[in-house]
C-alpha cells in the first residue's frame, strides 16, 4: 500500500541567495521619539542658553526643559553663580537656596555679620575674591609709610561661621607694592605691582 504523504520539497528557488551581510538601511530617530529621561541627559551637556532655547520650541520640550536640574542650571548663568552646594542636596533644594539667595541679595537682606579685628596697621589696599578678605600691610622705611605685602582671612560659610576662628596669614615681600589684583577663580593667580626704587648717583653716571 502507497503512502500518502508527499515527499518535502524545496520552496527556495534555487536561483534566490540569501546575504546575512546585507546592509540595512539606518532608520531615522527623531529627538521625541528618545525617552524623556535622555532627552533630559543630552540637555545637560548644552550651555544654558541653548537649553532656554529648546525650551522654546515646542510643548514638550518646554515641560522636559522644566527639570529641577536643567532649570539650575540655568539660574546660575542667570545669577552668575557656581555650584559650590554640599554634597548631598537635591537639585530642588539648591534651586531654592539659590533663589533664596537672589532674593536676599534685592533687598540686601543678610542672614548673618561678620567682624574681624585687624591687628596691624594698613595703607588701604584691598580686595575680596574667591571667599578671602586681602589686606595690606603698613610698612615703615626711612621714615617713610610703604606696602611691603598683604594679610588674608579665609571668610567662613553661613553654616561653619559660629565654629571657625578669623586668622590672619600674612605675605610679604622684599619689593615695595603699588598695587595688586587677584582673579583666584578663573588662573588662581595673584599679580603684584611693585616699585624700584633707583638712585639719582647711579643715573648721572648712566
């Protein structure tokens, strides 16, 4: 007795090759299309300027653009401000400090005062950067009143005021100073201006 069953026939014509190294065609991924949580992540690494500005494109962008942490980051190129927050603090609650500071600053409502003594006497040149008071230094020399260097105080933060001691640390130098100016932040340097002092003998004989 035959059997019914047909034998298994190839379906693949023998003329078709199968290429699993074909290329695909990349697909294109609009920007909405990403997950809210990396649109947020790729906004961190635009300046503040170019985040207000996608804000500004659509609904959905505007509301991403609303994150605690964008919204910070922002606010400190508005207020010129960098984030020296302990760590620890949630983007919100720097957010408001940050605006609580603003606010302060309008009304010049200061939480706290500060007195140091001075000990010394000064030619009143001075500057305050980088969270340190500079002072000169009253120098005298052939009776006569020179600056020969400067003293500093580290001012302390609101939180560790009532627990640090105001300590002046003095620097002087072996050159009379005219001047000096400070730009810690940006190349931590300090430029002094100083005077040589040259004899009229030594210029006649020049």
């Amino acid at each position: 007795m035959g059997s019914d069953r047909c034998p298994a026939q190839n379906t693949t014509p023998s003329h078709q090759a199968i290429s699993v190294d074909a290329p695909h065609a990349p697909q294109r991924v609009y920007l909405l299309q990403i997950p809210p949580e990396l649109i947020v992540r790729i906004f961190l690494s635009l300046p503040p300027l170019d985040i207000i500005s996608c804000g500004r494109t659509c609904r959905t962008l505007y509301d991403l653009c609303r994150d605690s942490i964008l919204r910070y980051l922002i606010q400190m190129e508005r207020c010129a401000v960098r984030d020296d927050s302990g760590p620890g603090l949630c983007y919100p609650e720097r957010l408001h400090i940050l605006k609580h500071r603003e606010e302060a600053w309008k009304v010049l409502g200061f939480r706290m005062s500060l007195q140091a003594s001075v000990p010394f006497e000064t030619t009143g040149l001075y500057d305050f950067t980088g969270g340190a008071f500079f002072l000169s230094r009253k120098h005298y020399s052939a009776n006569r009143e020179t600056t020969m260097g400067y003293s500093y105080i580290a001012v302390p933060s609101l939180s560790s005021a009532q627990d640090q001691k105001l300590k002046w640390k003095d620097f002087s130098l072996e050159a009379e100073m005219l001047d000096f100016g400070l730009a810690v932040h940006e190349h931590d340097l300090i430029a002094v201006l100083t005077a040589c002092v040259v004899s009229c003998s030594f210029l006649s004989r020049v």
